[in-house]
C-alpha cells in the first residue's frame, strides 16, 4: 500500500490507480477524447492492464485489456500468452491473433525467413496442445513477408502494430477460405 494512492479493478479487472495528488489529468497534446479515456475524474489514472488482487492483497498483472478476445459465448482470451508460445519456433518471427467471427482465432503470422509453412503448422498444432478449448487457433494466415518498421507492421520499438495488421490482412482473415486450417 503507497499512502495517497488507491489501486482499484473494475467488473473486467481493468486496473486503476487514484491518487490524492496526481502527477498529471491530461495529456498536452493528444487527439480528443484520448486524455478522457485515460484521465478520470478525482485523480483517477485507468492504466489499461488487466490484474487482480490474490488473498494476500498483491496485485498480478495478467496483461494488456487491449489484449483481451471475447468470444460469443462470453469467455474472455487473452492473446498474449498464445502469441508468445507461438513465437517460440524459430519459423514465427511474430503472431497475432484475431478473432472476426468471435467463434475462433485466426494467427497472422509473420514468417522467419524463408518461410517454412510446414514448421508454423507444427507450432500452431504445438500450441493448440497446451491451451484450452476456446483459445485454439482454427486458421493461420501466413504474411507475404516478415513485419517490419519498414513495410510499417511494426513499430518503432519492434511491436506489431495489431489495427495495421488488421487491416492490411482484412479480406484473410475475414475469408474462411484464407490462411490455412493447422
């Protein structure tokens, strides 16, 4: 507990912070509406991580709310851990995964050069072993070519850019018939 600072959790476990004496209520120089997505009322900051509290009172950070599928039968995937566990074949440089039906994932993969579309089978099939029901992935689109700061599916500090990804992968991942089944 940090005297002056409140950590509070919404129903959906968004994580935010109050504090008697905030450090800042608005951006200087954001679109509008940013800063009042971020900045509440009375010194609330909403941090946009997802966490909850164990029985001792420490605080777990689950991961990012914009990281965050619901499916439509309410259960809520986070993306994260499947996205990490995908890239750990040397043939995904990196994954993300959507979800356009909210029935099930579709990866987006950007291959390791060359890509080996038989290795990023094997990885998908390697993944849907270790995860639940709802969190397997039923269709991999595979990228022409590795995200790059360059072709701009990445950014500056080397994070896929998931609304860029999104829409330039659109009619893929959107298509049944797109990517493949692993």
């Amino acid at each position: 507990m940090v005297p002056g600072k409140q950590v509070l959790l919404d129903a959906d476990g968004v994580i935010s912070v109050r504090s008697e004496h905030p450090v800042n209520r608005r951006y200087e120089f954001a679109a509008p509406g940013e800063s009042e997505r971020v900045f509440g009322p009375d010194g609330l900051v909403r941090t946009g991580d997802i966490g909850h509290f164990d029985e001792d009172g420490f605080l777990y950070i689950r991961g990012r709310a914009d990281d965050v599928i619901v499916l439509d039968n309410a259960r809520k995937i986070m993306v994260r851990p499947i996205e990490e566990h995908l890239r750990r074949s040397p043939a995904i440089a990196e994954a993300v995964l959507f979800c356009p039906t909210r029935t099930h994932l579709v990866a987006v993969v950007s291959p390791a050069e060359p890509a080996d579309h038989a290795e990023i089978a094997a990885q998908v099939a390697r993944t849907n072993a270790v995860f639940g029901p709802d969190e397997q992935i039923g269709r991999v689109v595979v990228a022409p070519e590795p995200f790059s700061v360059d072709n701009g599916l990445l950014t500056g500090q080397f994070k896929p850019r998931r609304k860029l990804i999104a829409e330039t992968f659109a009619d893929r991942i959107n298509d049944p018939a797109g990517g493949f089944a692993p």
